[in-house]
C-alpha cells in the first residue's frame, strides 16, 4: 500500500483565500493586484479539489493559448509541487493538459483563440465541473464568459460534487463588464467576489 501524506492546507496555503475553499456556490472571483498570491493559490484549490474528488476534471482558459504554458500550467506543476505530489501527475505540452495518475483525471489548458478546440472539450473519466478563467480581465466580451460558463454542465455524480467556476484578474478599468456582473451586486449563494493584495502574501520579504 503507498505512503499516504498528510497536510494541513493553511500551512501550504497562507493567509487570505479561506473563503475560496469554503465556499459551496458557484462561481467564486478574485481580483487582486500582483504579489497577492491568487494564481498560485487558485493552482493549489484546483489540484487540491481534483485529488479530493476522484470524479472531477478541470479546464484552464485564459484568452490567449501561448500565455498558457508559462502561466498556469507552470502554477500547476509548482502547485502539485507545493503540496508534494508531483510524482502522482503527469504533464504533456501537445496537448496541454495534466493527468492525475492514478485515476486519469484531466486539468486541461485552452485559450479562447481556439475556439474549435474549446467548444469540442470533453473528458473521459468523470465530468468535467471546475473551469479557472485566469486574467479574466483580458475577456472584453461578456458573451465570450457566457460560453465558457456554459461549459460547465451536465448532471454532477453526487451532491459532493460541485459546478465551480474561479474568475481571477488584476485590478480594472470600472467599466468592464466583470465589475457590474460580479462587484456591484451583493455576494449571495451562488457567488462571492472579493480583492487581495499583497498583504495576503507572507512569504514575501521585506525588499518585496
């Protein structure tokens, strides 16, 4: 039988995101400025939630699919790093995408400038029930968002398993449609929305 490790998720996460694992609804958005932490933290949440439940895969867009593999695949594998189970994954560039060995759940990477290859999207094993708009603010159209939403879909296998859709972006223009959507309507069951900065981040020093 292997080793299992256990951990304590504040020690890996810090400070500052508690409501993002806590929380049952929806969708789940964060702005915040540099050095907050949100992508690395946001990288953490989905490896973490893909390993808690066996069923589940994620997609991981961003607007551009060449910022990808810089961006938040590099967050994924610091994150399955992080939490000390790199061995347990594997990552391929063509396609884009992270498997988790024992089981073959996917963490798939799309950008919306590829648009056949988002809307074919499917996985084999399981459903496919968090998406990570990562610099959701490079999404000028809100109809582009409601295509991405509509992805996520589909009955779930049971009720642990939750549709869940992290939206996270630096700092706006106030007249982006994210701001009206999400920031100017009260949070409620189906949504929470909030701002980090860098006192999120304890492990920067003093120089940072």
């Amino acid at each position: 039988m292997s080793e299992r490790r256990r951990i304590y998720l504040p020690d890996i996460v810090g400070c500052g995101y508690k409501r993002l694992f806590e929380f049952q609804g929806k969708y789940v958005v964060i702005k915040g400025s540099r050095a907050s932490k949100k992508s690395k933290t946001s990288a953490i949440y989905i490896v973490y939630m893909l390993m808690k439940y066996p069923l589940a895969n994620a997609l991981v867009v961003r607007k551009v699919s060449a910022t990808l593999r810089d961006s938040c695949a590099a967050d994924i594998k610091w994150a399955c790093d992080r939490l000390g189970v790199s061995g347990l994954w594997k990552f391929t560039v063509n396609p884009l995408e992270a498997t988790f060995l024992p089981t073959g759940q996917k963490i798939l990477f799309r950008g919306l400038d590829d648009e056949q290859k988002l809307h074919s999207i499917t996985v084999s094993n399981g459903v496919l029930n968090y998406l990570w708009i990562e610099e959701a603010y490079e999404i000028a159209k809100e109809d582009d968002f409601n295509g991405l939403d509509e992805s996520i879909r589909g009955k779930m296998p049971g009720p642990e398993y939750k549709k869940r859709i992290l939206i996270t972006f630096n700092p706006w223009n106030d007249r982006h449609w994210l701001k009206k959507r999400f920031f100017d309507t009260p949070d409620d069951d189906n949504k929470i929305a909030f701002t980090t900065n860098y006192l999120c981040n304890e492990w920067l020093d003093d120089s940072d």
